[in-house]
C-alpha cells in the first residue's frame, strides 16, 4: 500500500521512517541520513528504481543483451566502440561509472588517509556543475537554508536561488593566502541550516582552509547535523604549505564531518580539459545514491570516452613543474596589479586574483563593463561573487603567457587613464536650517539609541 507524501515526512521528521521496510530498503540501511532527502527524492518511485525490470543491470561483457536501448554504431560508417553506458543505473549500483574512474578517483583519496569503496561511494558526473546540481535536487527543498562564504563561485548561489533555498552568507577575507572568517558569524548561519557549501582553495579569492579551520567547520556541522559540499575542483593548485611537522588533513576525515560531506572533483580545472565534460561525487554510499538518483533523471549516460579520458588524466596527475610554472604566474600578475596602484591579496590557491577597484572610482560591473570597450580585455565582475564583491573584478592568470602579458598591459594602460582623468564634480546638497527653537547639542542621543 502506498504512503501519502505527507505520512512519509512526519516518518522521517519523527524518526520513525527508518522502522519502515521501505525506508530501510531505499537508503540500504543508512535511514539516518533520511533527514537530509529532499522531497524529490523521498517521492521517487522506490519501488520502480529497484525493480529490474525498470532499471536493469548493466550486463557485463558475458551477457548477450538483447534488450539494449540504442543499435551498436555501424563499423562501416567509423563508429568507435567504447562500451555501453545508455541505461540507468538503480541507487546503489554505479555501473554507468567505469571500473577505471572509479578505481583512480577513490586511489586518489586513499593517497590522503581517505577510504571509500569504489563500487558505492563515488559516481561521475557531467562536470562539477552536474555534481553540484545533482547535489542539490537531492537535499535541498524551498526555504531550507544554503550557507556560502562570501565571495564564491557564483553557480553556488545561482543554483541554490533556482531551487528556491535561502542563502546566507558568511563574510571572508583572505590573510596571507589563507582563508578568513570570524567564528561567531559562521557558527550563527549554521544555525538552522540544511547544506553548507565552500570550496578549498576558494574562488575568486584564492584562499585556503587551515587544519584549524577544517576542525572547527567539521565541528560546527557535526553538531548542527548539516550537510557539507566540498568542492575540490582547484586542490591540484594549491601554493601554501603546512606548518613545519603539520600535514594538510581532509575535512572529510575529521569528527562530525566524515559521515556528512560530499566531495567534488573535475578534470576542467585541474587538468585544463574542460571538453572531457567529466566530474565526481565522493562521499558516504548513503548520500551518493541519493545524487545517483537525481543524476539519473537530469543527466545521466557521462559517455564512456569522457570517462576514459579522466581516468588517465587521473593517473597521471599535474607534475610539480606545473605547480611550480602557476606559481611564477601567480606572483608575476599579482606584481604587475600593484605596479597599476591596485592592491589585491596574494592568492593561497586556484589561478585568480581578487581585484578591488571601488578606489578608482568605479565599481567592478562600471571597471569591467569598461576595460572590455575600451581595451578589449574580459574580466570578472566581482558582483557574481557576493555581496561583497561589488568592487572587485576577478583576474584571471590561467591563459597563456604571452595572451596574459599582453591583457596586463592594457590593464595598466586602462587603469593610468582612469587614475590621470579629474575627478566628477561633486554636488553641494542644499543645507536645511536648524530650527532656533531646537537646540543642538554634542550630547544628544540618536533617535534610535536604546541607551
């Protein structure tokens, strides 16, 4: 007999859901993690997804498959056999990920003290933008509460918005590369919260998390039992080292957040092959299959060929002279912004520098919007990031040598003129007359004083 929908929430806001034979079958045990489902996925046909007659098993290559969805590529006309991946794949079972990417994705981890199971706890997805979105039609409802730091990627914010979730905020700053935030401001907006959403090192800013900073982010989501998205993507680009005798640990290992957090990965930014079109979830079986699930109905079948591709750039990760090369760039772009009589930080990771130009006068969507007429060079308005970044731009210093030589040039050329030109003319506003009968004094309280 059928649940109605509404008996199926006051299951699991009760707790009670995880007594239900039908809750223990969908999660394979891990009712806990119940109160995370989003209403899509607690509504899903559960049934149907675990019938094969629904949803198949992939048949491995001693099976004859007779009941294949797609014909095999014509030889004749140059089809290149790469394997079958064009049926769903039922939560809990990932055979639409190949064995290779599993294999290097959970090698990867393991290499940092991080185990997983590589038949559960990983699944690849179209890039980082359909992992994060798989994510979120997964856990996130109306109204549930989104936490960000400030600035961030801006397909955080956006797909939070689209879903129609709160977002809140919580400031940054980066200090000598490292990422910044005031304790008591972080702990207040996870209050009530259902994800919690950052990146290591962060974009645009460039800032790293510290050990002490991971334990206390851990600490925090362990006790208020919110989910954490970790997203990866520029790990490979990471310029700060660890304290003498202190090695870099995994927020997905610390107490209070190994059992709650996703992370992500992809071969766009790291590898500079955003053409493979490939990423991944990594994390508890438990919160993977509910992504499964939702990946299932947006964005399935990542073409083996792309997965391929990724498994070997994978195996083959970025060597020390690349690292050693984006270090030089960093600081070379970072040096020529000075020399304009601008003032970002240094970056501690990724390939960007957070630019303020509010002191020339401008605000960053004005500087940009202009430095694009004018000199025919693209920068990032810094309004996308945040609230705060609406007088920053992002610059970039991932193109190539000679194209990011030539960009800073007309930059600097932009910025001279901006910085030669004589300020606008300021306005005097009209001032009112003080009433004779209203005397002024240096002890008055304001109106809205409570003292």
């Amino acid at each position: 007999m059928a649940i109605p929908f509404w008996l199926t929430k006051l299951l699991v806001r009760t707790r009670l859901a995880g007594f239900t034979r039908r809750a223990r079958r969908f999660t394979d045990g891990g009712s806990a993690y119940l109160k995370y489902y989003s209403d899509r996925v607690l509504s899903a046909p559960v049934d149907e997804l675990l019938d094969s007659a629904f949803v198949p098993h992939t048949p491995g290559p001693d099976v004859l498959d007779l009941n294949q969805p797609t014909p095999d590529a014509p030889p004749a006309r140059g089809g290149i056999s790469v394997g079958r991946t064009d049926a769903l794949s039922a939560p809990g079972r990932v055979p639409a990920t190949l064995p290779e990417l599993r294999t290097a994705i959970t090698e990867r981890y393991q290499r940092d003290g991080r185990p997983l199971n590589a038949d559960a706890d990983v699944l690849a997805t179209h890039g980082a933008t359909s992992a994060y979105f798989a994510a979120l039609d997964a856990f996130v409802n109306p109204n549930d509460r989104v936490v960000l730091f400030d600035p961030c990627s801006p397909l955080f914010a956006l797909g939070s918005k689209s879903r129609h979730a709160k977002v809140r905020w919580v400031p940054t700053w980066t200090e000598d590369g490292r990422c910044r935030y005031i304790a008591t401001d972080f702990e207040r907006a996870m209050r009530g919260a259902k994800v919690l959403v950052i990146s290591d090192p962060g974009s645009p800013a460039g800032g790293c998390l510290s050990n002490e900073d991971l334990e206390h982010i851990a600490w925090i989501a362990g006790g208020y039992g919110v989910l954490v998205y970790l997203d990866e993507a520029f790990t490979a680009f990471r310029y700060l080292s660890q304290a003498p005798g202190e090695s870099r640990r995994l927020l997905a290992t610390m107490p209070g957040a190994d059992r709650v957090t996703l992370t992500a990965g992809s071969v766009s930014q790291e590898f500079g092959q955003p053409g493979v079109r490939v990423g991944w979830l990594a994390g508890p079986r438990h919160l993977v299959r509910a992504c499964q699930l939702t990946a299932n109905l947006n964005a399935p079948y990542v073409p083996p060929v792309c997965q391929q591709a990724a498994a070997r750039l994978l195996s083959d990760p970025p060597a020390a002279e690349t690292l050693s090369r984006f270090r030089a760039k960093r600081q070379y772009t970072v040096d020529r912004l000075r020399a304009m009589g601008l003032e970002p930080e240094l970056p501690g990771g990724g390939y960007s520098a957070w630019v303020p130009v509010s002191p020339l006068g401008l605000d960053g969507r004005t500087f940009a919007e202009r430095l694009l007429k004018e000199e025919r060079v693209l920068v990032g308005p810094g309004v996308a990031f945040g609230p705060s970044g609406a007088g920053h731009v992002r610059v970039s210093f991932a193109a190539d040598d000679g194209r990011l030589r030539e960009g800073l040039t007309r930059m600097a050329a932009f910025v001279s003129r901006l910085m030669a030109a004589p300020p606008p003319p300021k306005t005097e506003e009209p001032v009112e007359d003080t009433p004779a009968e209203v005397p002024v004094s240096e002890e008055r309280k304001p109106a809205f004083s409570r003292v």
